[in-house]
C-alpha cells in the first residue's frame, strides 16, 4: 500500500512529463513483481530473434546468448567462467587474430544471480554485455583469480599485444552489473573491468565493490589508451583507484566514488570530460599530475562540471606550477559549477603547494589559456573565470545541466515489445523493409510499446517517419540502411531516410541501440532528420545510435570499391549528411558517432584504408533548441564535421572530429556542390596554391547564440593519406570558424595539426596553435571572445 501510496502522489501531485511517466511505469512493474514476490527478470528472453544478414549463414548463426544457456549457474559458489566465455565466444566470432567484424555480433545476457569466476571474461568484437538491470547480477572474482580484469575488452597475447588495435576497438557495451573484488587479497591489484576502448563503446550502470582495507590494491577501471568514449552511471567502492585511466578523448557522466583511496587517477590523456561526478571520503579526487609538457603526453586537459567533493584530502592534484614557456598548455584544467565541502586543498601541486584552498561552489576556474577577445592573443592563468549566463532550458532544477541516462525499458515485460518483423520486415540486408517498419511504427504511437528491431539489416527505398510518441529500441545496433536507386540519389534535393517528426512537430521520441548506414552510394541520403520539438525535457532523444556509411560488409562500400588513391568517384559518394537536426527540432543526444568510415571493418586484420565521400556530419539548424550533444563524434565529412548555423540554446560536451584523410584530393567542396539551404561552406576563399585550406572544418558556427561547449578533441593526423606534416603541426590551416554569434563559450578546445585553432569567418586569427602547444594536441583552456 506504502508504494501505491507513492504512485498516487506522483500521478496527481507533478505535471506529467516523459520522467513522470517512466517513473509512474516503472513503480507500477515493480508493484507487480514486489506482490508476486519476485524481482522480473528483463525481456530479452520473450522477443524475437534477429540475424545477422551478411553473415555466411544469417539464419544459422546466433545473435542472442543468454549464459544460463551455455550451462552457468550463477549461485555465487560455482566457477562460470567456462560457461560464460563460450557463450560470449560461440559461432565463430571475432577474437584473437580476426581484427574486427561485423557480421558475427552478440547480445549475452545475464539474468540475476552471482556468477563466481577465476579468469577473465573475454569481450569479443562487436558484443554487448548486458545484465538484468532490475536486480543486477553479480561477478565475483574468485580468492584465487589470475588475469587482466574480470571483464577484459581487449586482451594481451603473450609476447605483450592486443588482440585488437586500441583505437579501433569500436562497438563494445557493458551494463548492468555488480563487479566484486572483495574476495580476492586485499593486497592484489585486482581489476574489475580492462577497458581499452574507441568509439561506439558504453559502460553503464556499473557498481564496483573493493576491499576498503588500508593499503588495498584493488581497481574498479584500469585503462592505458584508446580512442573513446562513454561512461555513466558508475558506482565506485573502496580500492586504490576507483578508475586509473588513460585515453585520448572520453565523456564520464554520473559516476559516485566512495571510500576509494584515489577516485580517479588520469595516467594521460589529450581532453577528458567528467560531469555529475560525487567524489566522497576519498585521499584525492582526481590525480592529474602525470607529467606531460610541449612534446610528451601527460595529461592533457580535464573538464569537471556539475559535481562535488566532499570528505576528501586533496581535490585535484596537478603537476608542479607551469614552466616559464607560455606556450606549454600541458595539465589544462577546467572546474565549472564544483561543490567542495570538507576538502582541506580544493587544487594542489604535486609538491604539496596548494593551488586553490576553498569550500563552497567553484562557479568557474581554469589553470590554461584564455582568449577574452578579438585580438588573437591569449593569457596564460590560473584563477576563477566571468560567470556566464546559461539558457534555463538546458538546466536542471538545481541549476546543472540537464542529464538522461538511456532508456532499457527494464521493467516492461516482453509482451509490451512489438516486432518489426511481426509487420512483415526482414531485415536482411537486401529486401525492401519500408512498409512494414512504418507499418510497425504507425500501429505503436503513444500506446505504451516498444517499436523493436531484432538485430538484422534493414534496407529503406524511401523515407520512414516517426511521429510523436513513438520508443524504438534495437538489438546490438539494428542497422536501417538507406537503399535503392532512386528516393536518395539527388545530392541537391536531398531525402531523409528517418524522419523524426515533422516540421513543426511537438511530443517525445525515444531510438536506443540503432545503427544508421547506407547500401552504396546515396548522396541525397539525409540518414536522419529530426524536427520533433520535446514534449518534455529530454523527453525527444537518441542514445547509444551511431551513423556508418561504408567499411562493412553488404554497403558495398569496401576495399574493392573505393580503395584510398582513387580520387573521387561517383559510386563511393557515400550520403548527403549524417544528422541533420532542422529548425524545428530540439532533442537529448547521447553517444553518437557519427561515422563516414576511413578502414574496412570487414578486411579484419588487414583494415584496408578507403575513401568514401559524405556531404555533412552534424548539422544543427535548431532556432530555439535546448539540444543536448553528449559524447558525440563526427568524422572524416566533406562540408564540416559539426555546422551550427543561426541556432540558440545548444550545449554540447566532449565532442569528437577527424577531417577526411583523403583531403585535399580532391579540395573541399568536391564532390559535393555546395547547397545555399544548408549554408555550406563554398571554401572560395582557399587559394590555389594553399593545400592545407580547402579541408572540412571541425566546426563552423555562423549567427548562433546561448551555445555552450564544454571539451572538444578536433584532429587532422593526414594531408592526403600522408602523415608527415604532423612532424611540424599543418597538415590544415582552420579547424573552427566563427562569426556573428553572441554568448558563445567554448571552454577545453583541444586541435591536432591545425595551424589556426580558431578564425573569425577566415578573415583573422582568434587562436593560433604554436600558442597553445599541449603535449600531441594544442589546447585553449576558455574562448570568451565574442564574435
């Protein structure tokens, strides 16, 4: 009664938003399993199965694996690590020596239970690990495990190397568990998860249990590199380091240390963004001391936005004072909206110097440098930065920027689930599936179920919309893939593929877990278009969905077709644009790769380089938002790799670029023709004889305000497949460009190989990258500047 006490209050005493409902759903479920005395395992087991289509044999092979199948017994005595690695392993998948693949992926899940084990649990490529997040099930390494970690993304062989390329190990989730080290010595290093990741990677919903013993040797994360990422939702107990890490660029969002000797120790990185952190009773915070300088790569930057600390000895622990050199941005540190109680040295050096002693809220501080006009000239400094205004529709109630951890429909039985393939879809990669998914959308808006994609390829001839009240959800990345050779072949009249919404649309949309590609070329491909206003904050979103155009099997878009060298070539010109989010539109993204592929994931070890010609990245047109950017990547895009143009209220952390390694042959715009609608850049500007000009833009920014980007990595590592400019930083002379916006703030920008950082509409320099050299990467700590 107490419980359905709490449901009425919540019906009858809130507006009813998208949260209300889902909290309202959420206790009804749990409400019906309290009563039948159980705690509901999730749906995976009662919906459909998919395939794989391009695999040798689509409808022998098994996508989805549940452990208890493979004969574990999860009663927290047994040792399951047998069982569980062959029901990760079986089928043939990709593992020691296969590269990558992405015909063989798996679903394993969980269901509730303690899974005892004494090796690791080996990830192989393209897997999703996923427990029942209504009662989360444990692993327990057992008091005699040897290994890595008990989950290992990526394990070593035994002369010391991967079984996959760090920065090319995309396509991994871990969720939902308990990961428990306590029974091993306390004295041991032992690690809960290895996670040597790139993009298109999750952890989520993870608790890590360690010893709390003095001296303890315990980890819950452990990473040297790679090219990521995305974690959220964390809990961390005891051990020496909550997480010791290192890799390029990464997005950490909600994660809760307690009891942890150091909560985050940073080995290196080049931008590393943590938001909604709660750091408690712990020696240090973050360690972010490891030593870099004007050629080593330390640490890079940190960014901590929206988090506290508390009970804790030292906050942030840097390096020694920065060297007389100006131009050494290494250790660039970013605090904005910190809460420190109880912190006897909210920022420290290394040798014990404090650097900031203070409790309450940090609205804003910065050790880096600072660029506060027009000028092009930066300041080194350490010490608070201007408060700044932030639009009220991206914040929560207490003021932080609004967060929406993904939706997993836990407690919905698997009844609530409708099929696509219930509709008449295939998905296998060659029949024309576009009426039966809108057939399945159409017949599942606002009446409670899930529009479901069993994992499979599933081509569209013409466009499909999704109107308001419509939740999707796929299986290991569903792919929809824009076929045919008519609807999206016009690169001047350009077609979407997905629809979200129309013009003018208001209500909520949820897509969870797809894969957005193309099946040769399409250049009049908008993959997807998005014009739903939110009905509710956060209520219109995408979460775990990536874009692909090319480097797999079946896209017909590989080694054999567009090899690098070719120049351009009609049948490579991969789509018009990967998102394009309109003037209407507003919506909550959240780890998205927007991806035009340089490598062909299905060439395995050999990965064969190839170029493929995609118009646009991201393009955002909102003209009143809010739009979230969590965690997004765009890559290797024609135009720009993110456009902003005439839009308000936009707030974007840890976004991730890479220009084309093929540029310039041919010169941006080629092939595309610039489009006035789209506002594409032309590149007249760009001389003959200046190579390094005419190469897409990591962000362009034109008639914009209330635009807040907190943490950027934008990287050129080629000038046509050649890398030697990176040996003297030019390989692209402008990475952003500005003009005509007002409150734009930009706060931990980081460039590779980019002469100009930041330009005013090509005509001046805003901030030069010889200025700000950090290691491998330049950095600028906060562009205030107005332009």
């Amino acid at each position: 009664m107490k419980a359905a006490t709490i449901l009425v209050v919540i019906i009858f005493g809130a507006a009813v938003d998208a949260k209300t409902v889902q909290i309202n759903e959420t206790l009804t479920n749990w409400i019906d399993a309290a009563e039948n005395g159980i705690l509901a395992e999730m749906w995976f087991d009662g919906v459909p199965r998919g395939i794989s289509a391009f695999h040798p044999s689509p409808s022998g092979y098994q996508v989805y694996r549940n452990v208890m199948h493979f004969g574990c017994r999860g009663d927290g005595v047994t040792d399951d690590t047998t069982c569980i690695n062959l029901a990760i392993s079986s089928g043939g998948r990709c593992g020691e020596g296969c590269g990558s693949s992405t015909v063989t992926p798996a679903l394993i899940y969980f269901p509730s239970g303690s899974y005892v084990v004494s090796s690791p649990i080996i990830m192989y490529y393209y897997s999703q690990l996923v427990g029942n997040a209504n009662n989360p099930p444990r692993i327990i390494a057992a008091p005699h495990f040897s290994g890595m970690a008990i989950f290992d993304s990526n394990p070593y062989d035994n002369y010391g190397n991967n079984w996959f390329t760090n920065q090319n190990n995309f396509f991994r989730q871990v969720r939902n568990f308990v990961i428990d080290t306590t029974r091993t010595p306390s004295g041991s290093s032992t690690t809960g998860v290895h996670w040597q990741v790139a993009q298109a990677t999750s952890l989520v919903n993870l608790e890590f249990v360690m010893s709390t013993q003095p001296g303890t040797g315990h980890q819950g994360i452990w990473m040297e590199n790679g090219s990521g990422g995305f974690m959220s939702d964390l809990k961390f107990h005891g051990g020496r380091f909550g997480m010791w890490v290192g890799n390029q660029q990464f997005l950490s969002l909600d994660l809760e240390f307690n009891n942890c000797d150091t909560a985050i120790y940073m080995n290196w990185n080049w931008q590393w963004t943590f938001k909604n952190i709660r750091i408690t009773n712990s020696r240090i915070g973050i360690d972010m001391s490891a030593t870099g300088g004007t050629v080593s790569s330390g640490v890079g930057s940190i960014l901590l936005m929206d988090s506290t600390i508390t009970n804790t000895q030292v906050g942030i622990l840097l390096r020694n004072n920065p060297p007389p050199n100006r131009d050494d941005v290494s250790g660039t540190l970013l605090l904005d909206n910190v809460q420190v109680n109880g912190v006897a040295t909210a920022v420290q050096n290394i040798d014990g110097a404090p650097v900031l002693q203070y409790n309450g809220i940090i609205s804003s501080w910065g050790r880096g440098s600072r660029y506060q006009d027009g000028s092009g000239v930066g300041t080194y400094t350490t010490g608070f930065l201007p408060n700044i205004s932030k639009s009220a529709s991206l914040l929560d109630a207490q003021g932080r920027f609004f967060r929406r951890t993904r939706p997993q429909y836990e407690t919905l039985p698997a009844s609530q689930f409708d099929s696509v393939k219930a509709h008449g879809a295939t998905g296998n990669g060659v029949t024309d599936d576009s009426d039966a998914v809108q057939a399945t959308i159409n017949a599942n808006v606002n009446n409670g179920r899930i529009v479901y994609f069993p994992a499979g390829t599933y081509v569209l001839f013409k466009t499909v919309i999704i109107p308001p009240g419509v939740r999707i959800i796929g299986e290991v990345w569903s792919v929809i893939m824009a076929g045919g050779n008519a609807v999206f072949q016009d690169e001047m009249n350009p077609r979407p593929v997905f629809k979200v919404g129309e013009p003018g649309q208001h209500g909520n949309v949820e897509i969870t877990d797809l894969m957005f590609a193309t099946k040769g070329a399409q250049p009049g491909a908008i993959l997807v278009q998005w014009n739903i206003r939110q009905g509710s904050q956060g209520g219109a979103g995408m979460w775990d969905s990536h874009f692909r155009v090319g480097g797999t099997t079946g896209s017909n878009l590989q080694v054999p077709q567009c090899p690098k060298g070719q120049g351009a070539v009609r049948h490579c010109q991969g789509v018009h644009t990967l998102l394009h989010i309109s003037a209407t539109g507003s919506g909550y993204f959240e780890n998205v790769w927007a991806w035009t592929a340089d490598h062909d994931l299905d060439n395995h070890l050999a990965q064969g380089q190839i170029s493929i010609y995609t118009g646009r990245g991201v393009v955002v047109e909102s003209l009143d938002g809010p739009v979230w950017l969590y965690g997004t990547q765009s890559e290797h895009n024609v135009f720009s790799q993110y456009q902003l143009t005439g839009t308000r209220n936009i707030f974007m952390t840890m976004i991730q670029s890479e220009t084309p390694y093929w540029q310039p042959a041919p010169r941006a715009p080629a092939p595309f023709t610039p489009n006035p609608v789209f506002s594409d850049p032309t590149y007249s500007h760009c001389t003959a004889a200046d190579f390094r000009c005419p190469l897409s833009y990591a962000l362009i920014a034109k008639r914009c305000s209330n635009i807040y980007l907190y943490g950027a990595g934008m990287y050129n590592f080629f000038n046509n497949y050649d890398q030697t400019c990176l040996n003297t930083e030019d390989c692209q002379r402008n990475m952003v460009t500005l003009a005509n916006n007002s409150n734009f703030y930009m706060y931990n920008i980081n460039t590779k190989a980019s002469i100009n950082m930041v330009v005013h509409d090509n005509d001046r320099v805003l901030a030069l990258g010889a200025h700000n050299v950090n290691g491998f990467c330049q950095t600028v700590n906060a562009f205030t500047a107005q332009l």
